[in-house]
C-alpha cells in the first residue's frame, strides 16, 4: 500500500502544470533618481516607438530643467496651454526647487485642487501617460509630478437606445464611466455610496468600477464580486459583455446571470435594494449583480405608474415569453401528432390552406423562423434610414409571396408574426435571445415527439433555471425557494407603500427598506371623527 501511496503522488506531481516565471525587466521599474532627464526621453521614445501623439517637451521653471511629457491624443490641450503652463511660468518668490519638500510646497500652491500625484518608478510614469495625465519631471528630483488632464470629448447624455420610456427619466448611461458614476450620485446623494476601480485587460488596461451601497449590501456578495474581477487575466476588455461572461457562474446556459441596462434610475433602485453595479470605461451598459428570472420581466416604469397598470404590463410580458417560446412548437405538435385537440372546423380550414404546401409542418416552420431571423439581422445591421422599413417590408413582402406560391400556408405567417412580435415585448434583449434560441430546440422537439416532448423539454428548462445560480444567489428566487413574504413584486406589483422589505434571498445587512406607515387615506370630512 505504500509503494502504490507513493506512485499515486509521483503521478499527481507530473501532472501539475509546470510554472516558469520570467525575470522582471529591470529597467521598467526604475527609480527615477538613477535616470537623468536624456535618459528618461529615450526610454520614453523606446517604450512608444514612434507614435505621433506623443509629445515631450524641454521645460525651465525656477531655474530648475524640467521635462514635460504627454500623449496629445489623451489630454486636453487647450486647458494644458491656457491654465497649466501658465500657472507653471508664474514667479514663487523664495521657492528652490532642490528637495521633496520643494516639489510638495510647489504642488500645494499651484495644483492643490487639481488631484496632483508624485510618482517615482518609469512603470509609473507609463501607466499615467495612458490613463490621460500629463508627467513633470524635474532635473535632480527623486519624484514627478503626474497631474490628471483626459480629455473630455464624450457622448453627450442622451434616452437609452434600447430601452424607450414613456413615464419616467430620459437621461441614459454613456462611454464615459465617470459620467456614469455622476449620473448615480445624483439620484443618490448617501456617503454610504461606495465606488472601488479595478484595471483589467493586460493591453488595453480598462478602467472597471463596482460600486454597492455599504450598510446594505451583503458584504460576502460584495467580497465575491472583487475576488471574480481579480482573477481575470485576459488581455483586453472592450465591452460589458466580456466581464458578464468572464463572471459568470455558469456559461453553459442561453440564460443571462447578470442585468445588463442603459437606465441610471435602474440602477439606484437596484443599488438600494442591496445589488451591486458593475461599470466598464467605454460603454453605456453597465451589469447589476446577482441577477434573477424576476429581474427580466421588471422595468423601473412599472414603479412610476399605478401598481394595476404595472401589474397587468408585468403579466402580460410573461406571457409574451411564453407565447414567444412554445407557439412554433405547439403548431408543429397539434398538426403532426394531436389534431384531435383543434376543433372540427378550424382544423378543416387549416388543413384546406395546407393542401398545397409541399413541406411537413416542421420545414414550413423552421424555413418561415430561420427567414425572419435573417431579417431581423438585416434590419439590425442596415443604416437606421432603411434598416427597420427592409425588416417590416420584407417580412410582409416575403411572407405574402411565400404563401401565394404555394411553399407556407397563410396561418404560418400569423404564428410567425405573433411569436415575434411577442419575442419584442421582453424588456432586456439578452433575455429575449434566450427565448429565440430555446424556441427552435421546441421545434425540433415537437416533430419527434410531439407535445409530449414540449412538455419534457419544457420541464428540462425549469430544471435547468433552477440549477442556475447568479453569484450564489438561485435565479428562481423568490419563487424557489419560496418566499411568501416576497411575492408582493413577482408576478403582480403590489402598491408602492407596501413594499418594506427588500429582497430576502440578498440576505441584506438591512432588510427593512422603509417603516411601515400603512396605506395612505384622506383626512376626516368635517364632522366625522378620526379613526
């Protein structure tokens, strides 16, 4: 036993993957105290080559050489000529640039409100340049100064592209992430707001904030989320939907583990309810985690109006879903195995408006499904101008002729138009794709086995979300496990004062959401009593 022991861990030790670190570069983190100013340039020149955006200028100020270094393509220029060189010419009486404490002196009086930072090492200095700062650098000083100058050309706030509003706020996120980051803190003006950064993407170093609410979020969600961000390693992030995946419990699955929205009001909500954002630099969709199937049929609009108004819209779009999902398969079943379950006279019809197509049911459905979808792309991908007149033309023109040449029947263009203009009422899009894809599996399904096999696959989908989990979180919550005291804003939206509590299956450090008061009434008439 213990020469079979001792195999057993030759074995797992050849296994383990064999880690070679490569020496650091020296140079790269050099103190800035072992280069001169001549060095430091070509050091600079060798680490951008020959981009043209980078300027490196030879400075004199209090008698002190000085070099300025800066990427044209990241600074604001015109504050750069008009406030800092000035500010920098300018005569400090009894000042000697000689020490740190010089330096500190210098940066306290010209740049105090101007978030200044001394650095020291060249991987500094590099890092600064690329995130938009301008670097000084003094003859005989052990530190720079790196001040903050991006530029500010941003896309001006605008309405959500992908998520219209009728009632509520117009303002939408936008690429800028220190825009986002204003746009919450004015809808919550609380200390408690906290905003931490990460820097993910080995190339292209993009900025990454999570932000939640301290006192009310659960800090082992919290903790979850910054040990997911850490362990990315890849080179470059260039969207939201990198990070979605990348954190994601579970990529196997059509269904989305993270709320992507362009609504900043979403988003306060969601951070008040205890949830945590995500914000990437360079796109206007931002993540809300964890996410469950609830939080897809929900719309910050529904608070906004009266809470049966918000009810009905809520039910409908569940059954939106539905009808999205299983209508194709449901035809494709009834008409190849269940006849029995139409009436006499509807499936009389049905079969006259059938007899001169050459196709089965499933061919008639899947050449209809796949052709709107080829035009769904097409109208997403065609200029604005004419993208959405060649969907909506197109699928008349081509379902009219289809059924006029005799290859589909006229009530597949109805099941066709129903399901998709059902598909469009889901209010996120990448929920809405999870229904298109799982739609053609039903049909499938449904050929071989009829609506027995709707029904097993329907049952393998509700297992499938309820092995689902959104940062520990199940994504049927609250519905399973249920939570009775939670239902007041599942499937029906209770009125606004009743809603006390925020999710349980958070786990929040404070469940109660607001006190209870009880439903608001008029004041007694004159001459009744107060009850």
């Amino acid at each position: 036993m213990s020469i079979l022991k001792s195999l057993l861990k030759m074995r797992k030790k050849k296994e383990l993957p064999i880690q070679i670190e490569e020496p650091p570069d020296a140079d790269a983190g050099a103190d800035l105290k072992t280069l001169s100013l001549e060095q430091l340039k070509e050091k600079i020149k060798d680490e951008f080559g020959s981009t043209i955006d980078l300027s490196m200028d030879d400075l004199k100020t209090e008698g002190k050489d000085a070099l300025l270094v800066y990427l044209t393509s990241m600074v604001d220029t015109k504050q750069l000529k008009e406030t800092f060189l000035q500010s920098l010419s300018g005569k400090h009486d009894g000042l000697k640039l000689t020490t740190e404490d010089d330096l500190k002196s210098l940066c306290k009086e010209k740049f105090g409100g101007a978030g200044y930072q001394l650095i020291e090492t060249f991987n500094d200095i590099i890092t600064a340049l690329l995130f938009g700062n301008i670097i000084i650098v003094f003859k005989d000083l052990e530190k720079a100064l790196s001040l903050s100058m991006a530029s500010s050309e941003d896309r001006s706030i605008t309405e959500p592209s992908t998520q219209t509003v009728i009632r509520g706020p117009k303002d939408g996120f936008v690429e800028s992430i220190s825009t986002n980051v204003s746009l919450l803190r004015r809808r919550i003006k609380n200390r408690n707001l906290r905003f931490e950064k990460f820097i993910i993407g080995s190339e292209t170093n993009t900025s990454v904030y999570i932000g939640y609410m301290e006192g009310i979020s659960n800090k082992k969600i919290v903790e979850e989320v910054r040990k997911r961000l850490r362990k990315i390693k890849v080179h470059a992030i260039f969207e939201s939907g990198n990070i979605e995946e990348l954190i994601a419990d579970k990529t196997a699955t059509p269904f989305p583990l993270a709320l992507n929205t362009e609504r900043p009001d979403t988003v306060a909500a969601n951070l008040l309810d205890g949830k945590i954002v995500i914000l990437v630099d360079g796109t206007p969709f931002v993540l809300l985690v964890p996410a469950v199937l609830v939080d897809f049929f929900s719309i910050a609009e529904d608070y906004y109006q009266n809470f049966m108004m918000g009810s009905f819209l809520r039910i409908i779009r569940y059954l939106a879903f539905m009808i999205a999902l299983i209508t194709p398969s449901l035809y494709v079943g009834i008409l190849t195995f269940h006849h029995e379950l139409l009436p006499t006279p509807l499936l009389l019809g049905i079969i006259a408006q059938r007899e001169g197509v050459p196709f089965p049911a499933v061919i008639e459905v899947l050449i209809m499904e796949v052709t709107f979808e080829i035009l769904r792309e097409a109208g997403v991908r065609m200029p604005r101008a004419v993208g959405q007149t060649v969907s909506i033309v197109g699928a008349l023109v081509i379902g009219q002729a289809a059924a006029e040449a005799g290859i589909i029947s006229n009530i597949m263009v109805i099941i066709v138009a129903i399901t998709a203009i059902a598909n469009f009422v889901s209010p996120t899009y990448s929920f809405a794709a999870a229904a298109r894809l799982l739609r053609f599996m039903l049909i499938i399904v449904s050929a071989i086995l009829g609506l027995y096999g709707v029904l097993l696959v329907l049952v393998f989908i509700v297992a499938h979300l309820s092995s689902l989990r959104s940062f520990g979180v199940a994504y049927l919550s609250p519905v399973a496990p249920f939570i009775i005291e939670q239902q007041k804003d599942v499937f029906f939206r209770f009125p606004f004062w009743s809603m006390r509590q925020r999710p349980a299956y958070l786990k929040t450090q404070n469940p109660e959401k607001m006190p209870k008061t009880g439903s608001p009434s008029p004041p007694p008439m004159k001459g009744e009593r107060a009850n």
